[in-house]
C-alpha cells in the first residue's frame, strides 16, 4: 500500500503529514496571538445560513432544518463565507474582529481546492483598506516564523517551482498595470466594452467568444497571462479592481471606474480577498440581484438574499475594511506541501 492510496488515517500515511500538521497548529496559534495582541476579538458564527454567499461561481451545500415543534422544514445552506454574520456584529458594536471559520464549497476539489475547508476571516471598523495589508504582512510573516525550520522551503513560501520570501518587500500592482505588464493590454480605454475587451485578447492570442461577457474576457486573460507571474519572489497585492467586478467593496471616491478591492498572490496563488466595505443597503441589494440574476442564467438556480443582512445594513454599519484568507493554502505556502490535503487533519472522504 502506497501513501497516495492509504485512508488518512493510517498510521504510516498520518506520520508523513503529521510535521506539517503541528505546523499547521503552531501557525495558527501565532496568528491567533498577533490578533488578541492587536485588539480583536475571536468570534464564532454558524455555518447555517440562510443566504450561503451570493457570488455568482460558487455552488452552495443546501439542507433543510426541521422545527422541533411541528412547523414546517426551512431551507438552509452551509456558508461559503462568514461575511454576512460577520458584518452584523460590526453592526452590532464589535470594531475589531476575526475568525477562523469552517466553510463549505460544493463541487470544488484540486490540489488547491477543497470541498471543507478553514477561511481566516477579519474585519475593522476602519475606513482605509491598507491597513489590511499591514495585517496580511504580519500574518504571513507570524506563519513563517511558527514554521520549523525543517520544514521551510529555501527562501520562503513555495509552490511547485515558485518561492516567494514573506519577508522581503512586498510588490503593490494595480490591476492595470498588471495587464499592461503581463499581458500588454490596456484595460482602461477597455472598461464596459465586452467587444473591445476580447478583441484585444484575441489580438494576444487568448480564446474570447462573441457572446462572452466582460469578467468572462478578464479572468481569459488573467489566468492564461498575469496569475501565474504574481507573487514570484515576494507576494504580491493586486489592488484597484475594475468596477465590474466590485463585488461586496465601495467604489473608489477618487476614480469610481475601480473598486476598493485587493487580493494577495504568493507563488502564483491566490490567497487573500478584501474589501473597502459597501455600507449601502440599497446599493448592495441591487447588486445581490443582479449576482443571482447572472447565476440564474448561467447555472438555473439562485440563492435567497439574506434580508437581516440587509436591515442591518441600514441600520448602519461603520466605515469598515475586510479581508478573507485561506488558511489551508498559506499552510502549503509555509511547509512546501504539493497538496491541500498534506495540511488537512482529517480531509473530507
């Protein structure tokens, strides 16, 4: 019996992972510290839902609770996110707060990926979002320390054939000068123009369909020409995303054409997603809308809006700045494993 076709819990197969689990553990308790040292507090939030997470690509485990009392089953969904509850204890009166949470994504499994999986998630009652990437420094830096140095690749982070030093100075890119860079597309001329924008990546030699939309064109391009350049030597934060693709975060007051939207690369991977945090309800609900009318077209289904959400919304949550970050893949990062599943104490069957 080999170690690939061992159960997980085979004492031979257990004794190879197990370094990088206690790893793992040292890790996490390090970034539990550096939070409790910075004022936050440690929240827990159910994994059932009502409203699972509303982006549009991802597919959502669904179950049924039952009333003890007679009444009839409600439809619930395990998390992809605790943002939703999360943000209501902004709401509630929390300014610092952080939780390593359990999440769930259906049909999601690769050697990055995982059906289970541990989000570190924070938030601050702040209005600028670069001080989450003050944050993403420290805690990066707390993983690498809390690694044996046995276990630490040479000269930082790895992946595959990819090292990125924690460290060392950390390169800050805007999504525009990431395609001009990488790809040699100007995107800025392109915003809003789905024809325009897969012309030009046709014009680099990257597959655009007529009917594709235009986040459809970007990730095309994204994918094929500038992830897999990010993050090489240092980790990277992409920041200023376009409009388009604002998701949950404000617009920039200064150029509302991009969103206050970054993302942490190490080694070509994406690792970390944060927002400069919409606080307008009435503006969240349009785009939740048109989120699910996008999921209906493209995947026949939609998920329920989280309407407390909502109303907490309006009741009024403060200026305030998130970030999500996943930990099982910066605990590959610091142990050099190939797979998710090398970091994983019991990996879903």
């Amino acid at each position: 019996m080999t170690a690939n076709s061992m159960p997980w819990w085979h004492p031979d197969g257990f004794a190879a992972r197990r370094p990088r689990l206690e790893a793992r553990a040292a890790m996490l308790a390090a970034i539990r510290d550096g939070f409790r040292q910075d004022g936050f507090l440690e929240v827990e939030t159910p994994a059932l839902q009502v409203s699972p997470g509303l982006e549009p690509h991802l597919r959502a485990f669904r179950t049924a609770i039952e009333d003890p009392f007679g009444g009839a089953p409600r439809t619930l969904h395990l998390h992809t996110s605790p943002e939703f509850a999360m943000k209501k204890l902004l709401v509630a009166g929390v300014p610092r707060l952080f939780q390593f949470a359990r999440v769930f994504r259906n049909g999601e499994r690769s050697a990055t990926h995982h059906p289970e999986f541990t989000m570190l998630e924070w938030y601050r009652a702040e209005p600028d979002w670069r001080v989450l990437v003050d944050d993403c420094r420290r805690i990066l830096g707390a993983a690498w320390e809390a690694v044996p140095a046995a276990l630490r690749g040479k000269g930082g982070f790895a992946w595959r054939e990819a090292v990125a030093d924690p460290l060392a100075d950390w390169e800050m890119l805007s999504v525009a000068e990431a395609f001009d860079r990488h790809a040699g597309v100007d995107i800025v001329p392109l915003l809003g123009d789905a024809a325009a924008f897969a012309a030009a990546a046709r014009a680099i030699g990257v597959a655009a369909q007529p009917h594709d939309r235009w986040d459809d064109v970007f990730f095309r391009i994204f994918l094929d020409r500038i992830e897999p350049r990010l993050g090489i030597g240092a980790p990277t934060v992409l920041y200023a995303y376009p409009a388009e693709m604002a998701a949950l975060s404000r617009l920039d007051p200064a150029d509302p054409r991009f969103a206050q939207r970054f993302e942490v690369y190490v080694c070509g991977l994406e690792l970390a997603n944060a927002f400069a945090e919409l606080t307008d309800a009435a503006e969240q609900r349009r785009r939740f809308e048109a989120d699910m009318d996008l999921k209906q077209a493209l995947y026949g289904e939609r998920y329920p809006i989280d309407e407390d959400f909502l109303a907490a919304l309006s009741h009024g949550m403060p200026a305030s700045v998130g970030i999500a970050l996943g930990f099982d893949r910066l605990a590959m990062l610091a142990t050099g494993a190939a797979s998710i599943e090398q970091v994983l104490w019991a990996p879903v069957a």
